[in-house]
C-alpha cells in the first residue's frame, strides 16, 4: 500500500479502481513467475484443523523460489526489470504505464522499495537459500495459525535440502517483522524515506530483511551422512 499511496489506507482497496488494478497486477506477476520458476505450498479450506489439505477455497499460499531457481541475489533486479521497463517481454506496472493515474510520485516510491529490496538481498542472501516471495492468508482465515504453519513447513524443507541445509531468506514491512522474528533473525532494517512530503502522505516505509540459518546440528549431520556416504564400500 505504501507504494500506491495514502488512498490505499484512506479507503477499502476495493474502492479505488486503480488500486485494485495494481494489486491484481502483482499479484499475477508473482504467481505466473513462480509457476514459471518457483514452487507453491497452501492451505485449503475442509482439511480439518487447521484448515489445511482439503479441497475447498485456498485459504493461505506461500509462493517460493528454491535454491539456484533464480541467481541467488538476482531476484529483485529480476524484478525491477519485469515491473519497470518490460525488458522480460512481460507487460509493465500500471504506476510505470500510466504515472498520472498514481500520482507524481508512485514511480520514484516503486524504484525506492524495488532498490531497498535489491540492497537487502545482495547483502543477506548471496548464497543458496530458499526465498519467499509471497505469504499470505485469507482475511477469512487469519488468526488460525496457517502462516506460521506454511512458514515452519518452507524452515523445515530448508533444514532436508540436500547436500547441505540451506538459509530461508524473505523481506517484510511494517509490524510483520515482529511477528517472523518468532522465527527468523532479523539481519538489517531500513527506512525507505517517502519522495512525497506532502499533507497527509505516508511517511516513510520501515522494512527488514529475515534470515533462517538452518541449526548447526542440521547441517553437521548432513556432512555426516555425506562421510559415510564416500566411505561406503562399493559394490
């Protein structure tokens, strides 16, 4: 929402077209490059406790992209090519397409949040690791423990990567990062300071890069197994 504005907060999304028509496009980019090059785990409705494995609505997702999917690193530039300039052959973001709808300043919000991301992942990410790109629940289904069980499920994939356990790596904003902190170290902070200063425009953007670093026991006994594997007689 910051990206788009205060009219984001100001309002139900649903009520303003063009917010409507920004979300909808990202959330197609997200899911149609994750289908292309990541993996997708969820929740539906009907499974029980919880409320996951059944067959009904999907109720939370996470949208990953596992280890060397994409460059390590490179995801956001990635992105910023995708959304900005349509290098990929992918259409632009309606910000980028038409600036005027979103206000003078939502271009240079979008490049700051796109660099921000950017800055964070080269730094805390460099090296093979899972990233989440989206976790996300329901309204109708919040508070029942489905992203933290999503989120557990992609820490504990990240501890069976084989040869050797691999980070989970994701970025949040606002209040979020207390509640991943539960799980995951938060290894730096920013401010992403708002272009418009304007009356009534959002300050600026608090954001954190989280890292999961699979526990030492983890990958001890994955360096073991791979001993005994070379020191198996052969047959």
């Amino acid at each position: 929402g910051w990206v788009l504005g205060p009219e984001t907060g100001a309002s139900p999304p649903s009520s303003s077209e063009k917010i409507v028509d920004a979300i909808k496009y990202r959330v197609k980019m997200f899911t149609k490059s994750t289908f292309l090059w990541g993996c997708v785990i969820g929740c539906r409705e009907g499974g029980g406790e919880g409320g996951g494995g059944g067959r009904g609505q999907l109720s939370a997702v996470a949208l990953l992209f596992p280890p060397g999917a994409i460059s390590n690193g490179d995801v956001i530039p990635w992105y910023k090519q995708l959304w900005l300039d349509a290098s990929l052959g992918w259409e632009k973001s309606p910000i980028v397409v038409n600036p005027q709808r979103y206000g003078e300043h939502a271009v240079a919000r979008e490049k700051a949040f796109l660099t921000a991301l950017e800055s964070f992942h080269s730094k805390h990410a460099a090296v093979p690791h899972w990233y989440v790109n989206v976790l996300a629940v329901h309204p109708d289904h919040q508070g029942k423990g489905l992203g933290s069980s999503l989120l557990t499920t992609v820490l504990a994939m990240s501890c069976l990567a084989q040869p050797l356990p691999v980070p989970v790596y994701l970025e949040c904003f606002g209040s979020k990062g207390q509640y991943y902190s539960n799980w995951m170290e938060i290894v730096s902070e920013v401010e992403i300071a708002n272009p418009d200063q304007g009356s009534g425009s959002d300050g600026p953007l608090k954001g954190y890069a989280m890292l999961f670093t699979p526990p030492a026991r983890d990958r001890a006994r994955a360096g073991e197994a791979d001993t005994q594997s070379a020191e198996a007689p052969k047959s």
